[in-house]
C-alpha cells in the first residue's frame, strides 16, 4: 500500500488553536471539522493522544525509526490497527512536533500551560449537512465546491457546508444563476468563496446573509485555483433584489459587477481589507444613497458607481490615488464630491453626467485629469458653473483654467 500523509499542516493549526490539544473530544472535534474527510486517521491520532503517543514523539529529541517502529507495533497489538493505517498517523505527529516543538516543549503539558491562557477560543462550526440529490460538486484536496444547484424551485436556501462527509468551502460561478424563485439565501459557516454569477439573475432574492468566513465575493484572480473558475459575464449578486446586504469583515476581495443592477439596493458598508472597487462593482445601483468607503482603498475601477442616480456624496478615503472611467458617470444628485489629498488619476467621464456637480477640491497630488472627466449639460453651455478649489500653481489650476471653471485658490 503506497504511504500517504494527511493532514500536514497540524503544526500550524495548533500553533493558532492551542486549545484542541487539551483533551481527545476536543481534538476529535476540531479536526473533524477541519478534515470531514478524514475520519480514519483522526480515530487512529485520537487514539495517539489518549495513550499519551504525542508526549512519546515530543520527549524523544532524536525520534529514530526503532521508536517509530515502537509505535507502529504497540497500535497494531493494543488497538488491531495495521501499519499500513497508522503509519502516516505517526509521521503527521512526527512533522507536527517537529523540532522547532520540542526546542521550546518538553511536553503536550507544556504547551498548553504556556499558550492556552492566552488563546482565544475557535468557536465550532455547526454542520449542515446538504442533500448530494440537490447538488453538483466537485472535490478537491478534501474540500469541495458547488458546481450547480439542481434541487427543486424554493423560496429559500440554506447553502450546505458538507456534502457526502466532505467540507463545502466554495460556491462555484452561476451554481444559482436564474434561480427566480429564490427570495432568500442563507450561506452557512465555513464557506470561504462565492465565484462571479453564483447568484445573478435571481430577480427575487432580497435577503441574504453571508458567513464571517468569506473572503471572496467573487472569483479573486489572485487565487491559485482561479484557473478552474468560470470566468462568468455576470458579477456575484447582479441583477437581484437586494435591500440591503452586511458584508462580513473578514472579506478581503469584491469582485467586478458584484452588485451590478441591484436597483433597491439603499446602502453598502465595504470591509475594512478592501482595497479596490472592481469594475462596476455598484453599476445601475439606482437606489443607492450611502456608501462607506474603507481606508485601505487605494483605487476605484471603471464604472465603479456609474448610473446611481441616489448617490448625493461620496467621500474618498485617504490612500486613494486613482479614479477609473466613468467610475461615477451618471450620478445625477451627486453635489458633493470630497477627494482626497493623494489622488493621482481622475480618468475619462469619471464625473460625467454629474448634473448636480457644482464644486469639487482637487488636490495638489493630481498628475493626471483627462479632458471629459467633468463632462455634463451644464459645464458644456457654462463651464463657469462648476467652481474647482485647488492649489495655486498646481496641475488642477492648469487644468481648471485651461477648461475655463471657476477657480478658487485652498492654502494648505
């Protein structure tokens, strides 16, 4: 039988989670819902720790074969378990209290007496268990992701996070797509990822509640796996019914055309590990009034916010330094704008359209306006209506002048 070792990166889990070491139902239960699949070798560690294996492996400083072989022989005697089984349990404890573990334990005693005080608590994640009838998946390194959903039309879904034993961290792009009867959706604990059009075209889905482990609202090109996503035309949400949605704060990417369409959508708080608005991430958002921007933004894409006639004022936080085209095109009230002192870029039509527009600051850090970006009905039969505040003898006086608005002078 050709040796296989599982579960290899316990060194880092108990480093983060101390507290599963603590006593066998613990361990049993962390690691079952770490590695549902895995049911096997987790008996077989748990078996391990209640005969005090793990303290073995970690006094030993030189583990050698002989007292591998030792190991190997007391499990298959005392517990019947071949060596074919327990021996990628003995190198799983072998690799997990390696020697950089036992340079600073002397024991699992040890350990937990120096950590476990200071640790907070991993809350569990209770399992729902899907129906395999509703769902197609695909499974991969012991983790599987909804490929479609092919249940019967319902008002409601609770989106499962095992399927068949295995852990569901992924909803494939457009597994729900045209699900129109759907009104609302539940993702359960546990889920990390929603690919691009999971959910477009759900025209009646108006609540959704997400998981606080998400970290993925659309298919983030910066995964390794990304390759074997659909790269769909349709963003995560676009074209429902969304009120409102909270977006947990352990989400680190908003893929493009996420909320695209979403006409009720009122108002949008994005999490604070944010760093770019896609490409018309809130497009055609048409009742959207308030927006809370995140400090770690750095750039707003092309037709970011374009058509949200709602939108009244919008205020950029400090690291961002570029505006894409028509990022906010067609924000009809838009009245107030507040940018921010490290702005670089204002592209094309990024302001087109704004027809309430009456002033705006640029800041001296401007290197770039293109010709159209302020572009509306009123600038064009009096470009003396929008009044420009900037720096004296800065890019942004060139350009306002050079447009003929109004300029007044800021000193900093």
């Amino acid at each position: 039988m050709k040796e296989v070792i599982t579960l290899n990166n316990l060194n880092e889990l108990i480093e983060k989670y101390p507290q599963f070491l603590s006593s066998k139902e613990k361990l049993k239960s962390f690691l079952s819902d770490q590695y549902p699949t895995e049911k096997r070798n987790i008996n077989i560690l748990c078996i391990m720790y209640e005969c005090e294996m793990f303290d073995d492996i970690i006094i030993k400083k030189n583990f050698s074969a002989a007292d591998e072989l030792r190991l190997l022989t007391q499990l298959e005697n005392d517990y019947g378990i071949s060596p074919d089984y327990s021996t990628p349990c003995v190198k799983i404890c072998e690799n997990t209290f390696n020697n950089d573990f036992k340079n600073k334990y002397n024991c699992i005693a040890d350990f937990l007496n120096k950590n476990i005080k200071s640790v907070e608590v991993k809350p569990t994640i209770a399992i729902v268990e899907g129906n395999p009838a509703d769902y197609e998946v695909k499974v991969s390194n012991g983790e599987a992701r909804i490929i479609k959903f092919i249940g019967e039309p319902t008002n409601m879904i609770v989106v499962p996070n095992v399927i068949n034993g295995v852990k569901i961290t992924s909803i494939g792009s457009e597994a729900f797509t045209n699900q129109t009867q759907i009104e609302k959706v539940i993702i359960s604990e546990g889920i990390r990822e929603i690919s691009n059009g999971a959910f477009s075209n759900c025209y009646s889905l108006k609540e959704v509640q997400l998981p606080s482990t998400l970290e993925d609202l659309g298919s983030n090109p910066k995964r390794a796996d990304f390759e074997n996503s659909i790269n769909a035309v349709y963003g995560v949400f676009e074209q429902t019914d969304i009120v409102k949605i909270n977006l947990p704060d352990n989400l680190i990417y908003i893929g493009a055309r996420a909320f695209n369409r979403c006409c009720n959508l009122t108002e949008i708080t994005i999490p604070k590990d944010i760093t770019e608005i896609e490409k018309g991430t809130f497009s055609g958002c048409t009742s959207l009034r308030n927006v809370k921007l995140p400090e770690k933004l750095t750039k707003i894409e092309p037709f970011a916010f374009d058509d949200c006639p709602s939108l009244t004022e919008i205020t950029l936080p400090e690291n961002v330094d570029y505006i894409g085209k028509s990022a906010f095109n067609r924000c009809s009230k838009l009245y107030k704008v507040n940018l921010n002192p490290k702005l670089r870029v204002i592209e094309a039509n990024a302001f087109q359209a704004c027809n309430s527009l009456r002033e705006i600051t640029l800041p001296d850090s401007i290197q770039f306006i293109h010709d159209r970006a302020f572009d509306n009905v009123w600038i064009r039969s009096d470009p003396s209506s929008l009044t420009v505040y900037c720096g004296e003898h800065s890019y942004s006086q060139n350009f306002a002048e050079a447009k003929g608005f109004n300029v007044e002078f800021f000193y900093m």
